[in-house]
C-alpha cells in the first residue's frame, strides 16, 4: 500500500470548494442548523483508482457521490416538498504529469450531476467543472513543504472565470504543522504517529437543480438551491499509518447562505443565514 501511494501527487480534485487527494473516503457531515432548516446531513462516498500509463504520466478515474437530506421541520410561505433530498454524483477523469521528484502536473475533469432527481435527468442536473495544478513536494527534507499553486473552474459557483487555489504546507517541527491558502487553512500538532489534533479554517457548501420549480409567495420560481458556509473547528486525527485514517471536526459557521435561486442564479428567497454548530466525521485513504 505504501509503495503503491508512494508515486506521489496520483490526484488532487476540486469538489465543490474543497480540495481532494484521496483514493477513499467515508465521511458523514451534519451542515449548519438554523431556524429555517433544523439539520442537513450530507453522506459522501469517493473511490480513485490510480493507472501508471509511463515512468512520468498517470491517469486517474473515479467516482463521488453525496446524498444531502435537508430535514426541514419549519414553516415557509411555500410548497417545500422538493427540498428533501438531493444526490450529487461527479465521475473523475485526471492526467497526472510528473516533471521530476519536486513537480508534478495535475489536471482534472469533472462532469457533475446535482439535483433532487424527481423525474430523473435533465439537462439542468449536469455541469461540467475542472481544474489544473502544479504541485512541488519536498517531503524529504528536514523541513517538509508542499506547494499548489492552479485554477478551478465550477460551474456551480456562479463565476465565469476559473478561480485560483492556492496551499502551502510546511511541517516547522516534529510535532507541528501549518497550511494556509484558499479554500482551506490548518495548523496541526502531531502527538506521536497515531494522534493529531487541528485547528481548521474551511468553506464548504453544494449547488444543487431543483427539478420542479418552487412557487414563492412574489410569483418568483427557486430553480436551485445554493449553500456557502465559512467553517472554523477543532478536529481529531486516528492515524493507523501514514495513508489510512479516522478523523473527526466539530466547529461553528463564521458565515453562511442558504439560497433559493432562480434560472439566472439569481438570489429570490433566503432561506437561512444564520450560524450554528457544524460536525463531520469519517474514514480516508490519502495520498498526504
């Protein structure tokens, strides 16, 4: 296994506004509570599977899928039966280019389908997201740093143009560890092999179609359902090695949205905006 993860960056994909490198992961979330809506679980299954096509070049296929159920035992001045369920399924298609032990080139193509799915698919359920990153690892050195520096295009997003993701890792110590960059930043303290404890600051949230348009009170239609949190916690890490752990986080929303949307992705009813609690836990292999 370890040999087997040790060719190096296989693949670095952009989900929604989190960054990924792992070949497996469990995880349940609870998404913020507020007054409109009293819990939103989200179960989210992902499967990589590397293929060594050269010496320098790989390619990666997989699979992601998340189901969201949005609990909502409040009253709103609409029919909200079709905010229930909602399924997201993306498949991943990456090229991996390795230039030397330091750099690696990563591109990713994402085709999504989001959408309560109450009449099977349509054309609105499917976007189409991608991203290319260049990665530089100096994992051997006393010191050890990784550097991303790309660009991301998501078509749920709302903006025209790809937008930059940056990180930058640097473990300073034995036993302690930071991250800083867009979407995510971590500061990490490493108690023995098995155990680390972390600071995080996240955003986090989907895009999802809304099969049969919801009427609102204004005669505006809510075509879509948009969800954009900020995400600070404290998290647990069970490391079984180097590659394979359970983890944990339990935080509050610094900021969120909960948008109905209409077919210009336009805002027409809030839905909440109010922050809570926000938990996730879950099971990975990882490429870092």
């Amino acid at each position: 296994m370890k040999k087997f993860l040790g060719f190096g960056l296989l693949l670095v994909a952009y989900f929604g506004f989190s960054q990924s490198s792992d070949l497996v992961r469990l995880e349940y979330t609870v998404l913020p509570e507020g007054e409109s809506a009293r819990k939103t679980s989200r179960y989210r299954f992902l499967v990589n599977v590397p293929f060594k096509l050269s010496k320098k070049d790989y390619l990666v296929t997989g699979a992601e899928y998340s189901i969201i159920d949005f609990n909502n035992d409040s009253i709103h001045p609409f029919d909200d039966r079709e905010l229930q369920k909602f399924r997201i399924v993306d498949f991943n298609l990456g090229y991996v280019r390795r230039f030397n032990e330091a750099w690696t080139f990563v591109g990713v193509v994402t085709p999504r389908l989001a959408s309560n799915f109450v009449d099977g698919i349509v054309k609105e359920d499917f976007k189409l997201n991608f991203s290319a990153l260049s990665i530089r690892v100096n994992k051997d050195a006393d010191i050890p740093t990784r550097l991303i520096l790309g660009l991301s295009y998501n078509s749920a997003t709302g903006f025209p143009l790809p937008l930059p993701i940056v990180s930058y890792y640097k473990k300073f110590h034995p036993n302690w560890s930071y991250m800083v960059g867009v979407p995510r930043m971590e500061f990490k303290y490493h108690y023995r092999e098995r155990h680390t404890f972390k600071t995080a600051l996240f955003l986090d949230g989907y895009f999802v179609n809304i099969q049969n348009d919801i009427l609102l009170p204004d005669n505006d239609l809510g075509s879509g359902l948009s969800l954009s949190v900020v995400v600070g916690g404290l998290g647990y890490q069970y490391n079984i090695n180097e590659n394979i752990s359970f983890y944990g986080l339990f935080g509050y929303t610094l900021s969120q949205q909960g948008i109905l949307r209409n077919e210009e992705r336009k805002k027409v009813y809030s839905l909440y905006n109010d922050g809570n609690v926000y938990f996730k836990t879950g099971f990975k292999i990882g490429i870092f």
